[in-house]
C-alpha cells in the first residue's frame, strides 16, 4: 500500500485540473497516472507540501523533479501502451519511471549519478513499483540490454538525439526528448518507421543537461 493522506491525494487532485488538464493534456491514462502516484514521497521531507506546485523540485545532485505538467505533457506525447516497453533515460528521483509504470509493461530507467541510482531503486521498490528496472549507467547511450523499446524518454536536456538511443527505438516506436542548447530546448518527437526517423517539434522547456558519450561533456 503506497502511504498517502487527504491532503496530498487533494494537492493531486488540484494539480491535474489546474496544472494539466487546464493546459491540454486530455489523455485520461496520463490524468490517472498523476493522480495516483504520491508525488511528495520523490522529494525531500522539507518540501512534501511543496510537491504538487506549478514548479520543478531540487533533489540531489544538483539535479531536478520535473514540474508536474511537463511530466504529463512527455508522457501524453510519448503514448505508451499496456504492453510497451519503455526506456526512461535519466531517473532521479523515480517520479517520471512510477509515471511510466502504470501505463506500460515494463520500464527500464537509467541513471549516472550513483547515489541518485540507489536511492530511487530503493523507493520504487518500497512503494512496490516492481516493474521498474533501474539501471546505473550513461544514459546517453540507453541501455542496449533490453533493447529494442516501445518508447524512450529522455528527461535531460541534450544538444542532439544521441545515435544509440535511435538504433535502440523499435520500428513504431516513439523517442520523446528535450533538444536545445544547456539552458533552453525544445521538447522533440521521434517516431521510427524502419529505416525512417520522422521528427516533430513540440513546446519549449528547460531541463538539466545530458552528460554523457552522446550528450554534453562534463565540466
């Protein structure tokens, strides 16, 4: 049983109707899945009550949770089905990956930061999130393991779509990615069709960069 209480399960309640569902994103597999998985529990204790804002969280490594409607605007636009098989290339805190595990069969998510790998290996596993595979590694290279995928995101800033992640997409499969410079990108789409990678270009966003071989070099 994944512990919650009145209050949050209200905050979340406030958040889809007026962070999502007011901005566009009408997918109701997606409006569940924000509804249900305990947001306060991905941050530190300090900001519970701060988890549902219009905002994004720090967590460590100088890293981020994602604000609530760009977690929900990716998903939406990555589609996973009941049966996919979905790569998350950067997990935090996990939140996106718990996201994720409702709406398909399986996830592997990828993480470089050790101490972030462990952390969140350990709470998926507490709030029984077990069809989530996480993987410490770099991420700009997938994870060739249990390729190919049914949809892959990507929730790091990179300065193009790393090559490994395209070879790693299944024919029909989705990539959905944030694509710019380290300050600002834009939320990109790939969708394979065989040896095609058709691409589409959505909102602008900001996210922390993709260190790694296929993405931007470490300071």
């Amino acid at each position: 049983m994944i512990p919650d209480s009145d209050y949050f399960k209200q905050a979340r309640k406030k958040m889809v109707k007026e962070q999502i569902r007011k901005r566009g994103v009408k997918d109701p597999r997606v409006l569940d899945a924000l509804l249900t998985v305990p947001r306060h529990l991905f941050v530190e204790k300090s900001l519970q009550k701060e988890a549902y804002e219009d905002r994004p969280q720090p967590i460590a490594e100088e890293q981020t949770i994602s604000q609530p409607y760009i977690v929900a605007a990716m998903t939406e636009w990555l589609n996973p089905f009941p049966e996919s098989r979905v790569l998350e290339i950067g997990t935090g805190s996990g939140y996106q990956a718990a996201v994720l595990a409702l709406l398909a069969r399986e996830v592997y998510t990828v993480e470089r930061h050790r101490a972030l790998h462990l952390e969140a290996a350990e709470r998926l596993k507490r709030l029984n999130f077990h069809q989530v595979i996480c993987v410490l590694s770099d991420g700009s290279l997938g994870y060739e393991a249990a390729a190919p995928y049914d949809g892959i995101l990507v929730t790091a800033g990179a300065p193009h779509i790393p090559e490994a992640l395209l070879n790693q997409l299944n024919d029909g499969g989705v990539l959905v990615a944030p694509v710019g410079d380290r300050r600002h990108q834009r939320l990109i789409r790939i969708t394979r069709l065989g040896d095609e990678f058709v691409r589409e270009e959505g909102t602008p966003c900001r996210f922390v960069p993709l260190i790694g071989n296929q993405g931007w070099p470490e300071k």
